[in-house]
C-alpha cells in the first residue's frame, strides 16, 4: 500500500518552438529510474500547443494512445485514413497496433492544451484502430464518468483499465475508486488539504497502489482525470 504524489514542479519539462511538454515519466534526454512507468502506463504528457504548431507526422507502433483535449481545438490525421479535430472535453483512443503514422497539432484558431497518456497493451501486432468520445456527461455533483477504456464506449487494449473524468465545484467531495493501481491527475482547479497530502494543484497527480477508498474535496471548481488499472500490482 502506497501513496505516492507527483508534482507539476517535479514533472520533466521540454520546450521547442511553439511547443511546452511536462513528461510524468522518463522520456528521450530526461531520465529518472524511479520514473519509468505506473502498471501499464509508460508516458503522461501534458502537453500545451501554439496555434498551428504541434507534432508533425510520425510512426508510433504497439501503444494505446490516449488522448484528452483540455482546451482549444486539436487536429488529428493518421495512415489509416482518419482526419479528426478534437475540442475541450473530447477523448480519443489511437491503439497504434502494428503500426500508425499519425500528426497532431493545434488549429489556427488558437492554442491547445491536451493530456496523453501511452499504454502498453495486452496483444502486439493488432490492426490500428481509432476511436473518439465526448466526456460532456462528467458534470459537478455527477461523480466519476468513465470516458474510455472499462464502463465506456471506447476500448482500451489494456483489460481492466478504466479512464474517467470528474468535474467537480468547489467544496465538492468524490470518493475515488479502489485499483490494484489509481492515477488522479489535477487538470485544472485544486484538491484541498487532506490526510494525504497537502492540497494538490493543476499538474499535480496522486499515484496510489493497494490503498483503500480514499476522498478528495475540490478546494475550487476542480477537473480530475483518473485512471484505474485492475491488473496486477506488482513492481513495474
């Protein structure tokens, strides 16, 4: 049983033109052992676009690619034919497969905040696949709601793995749900003081293992995206 909070302050931060990412877990030049991955979960990027900048077209392969838009507008375009532009609230699955070319950038209209998560799946060697849904039904007083992934209409290559978003006004209490692995990510707003921890701000995230029900209240209007992951606790 543990629980462990990673800061945004302690988040890995890469800067190009046009372009501010916060990687949650080692990536390229930015290596730490203790933060390699959490289960199946071996990228958490928060990622926040100029207008008309991003990722140009690039290969990825045997990956579960989550994508949540935060705000603006992103454009999606992949090899198996998919042209898509994702808006606030907006949730799309890319299971990379045996192989995806894909680009992601802002519109023109503006910049785009987005978090994205990459998955190790189960099976190796599948068909790419594109799936996309909205989390307009995650409203305050309306707890958890499962956007991708278990309890959802979009699937997740990974069993058991659920990802659901939380909007939450301030003062509003969620108890969070019980996984071998739980990661609560603070999108916007803040988590007010707790038994666990000091209060929690945008960027900052909750990692636990093995630990009971535990609740959160919103220090402010607050939106939480949390993963839970019903596979095996062992080291990752």
């Amino acid at each position: 049983m543990t629980v462990h909070i990673r800061r945004s302050s302690a988040r890995f931060v890469e800067r190009e033109p046009g372009r501010r990412t916060q990687h949650a877990f080692s990536f390229g030049a930015h290596y730490d052992p203790e933060w390699l991955s959490f289960g199946p979960m071996v990228c958490h990027d928060d990622h926040l676009l100029g207008s008309g900048n991003g990722f140009e077209d690039h290969p990825h392969s045997d990956l579960e690619i989550v994508t949540y838009v935060v705000s603006g507008t992103l454009l999606h375009e992949d090899s198996v034919g998919t042209s898509a532009a994702l808006g606030a609230g907006e949730v799309a699955v890319l299971s990379a497969g045996s192989g995806v070319r894909h680009r992601e950038v802002a519109s023109d209209a503006g910049a785009a905040r987005f978090v994205q998560v990459w998955l190790r799946p189960d099976e190796v060697g599948a068909a790419p696949v594109y799936a996309r849904a909205s989390s307009a039904a995650a409203v305050p007083g309306g707890g958890l709601v499962p956007i991708a992934g278990t309890g959802s209409e979009v699937e997740v290559g990974v069993a058991g793995a659920s990802y659901g978003v939380a909007r939450l006004a301030a003062n509003e209490k969620l108890i969070l749900p019980v996984a071998p692995r739980l990661h609560v990510y603070v999108v916007s707003g803040a988590l007010a003081r707790s038994s666990l921890a000091a209060p929690l701000e945008s960027g900052d995230a909750f990692c636990f293992v093995d630990e009971p029900h535990h609740q959160v209240t919103a220090g402010a209007p607050t939106e939480l995206l949390v993963w839970s992951f019903a596979g095996s606790s062992s080291p990752e």
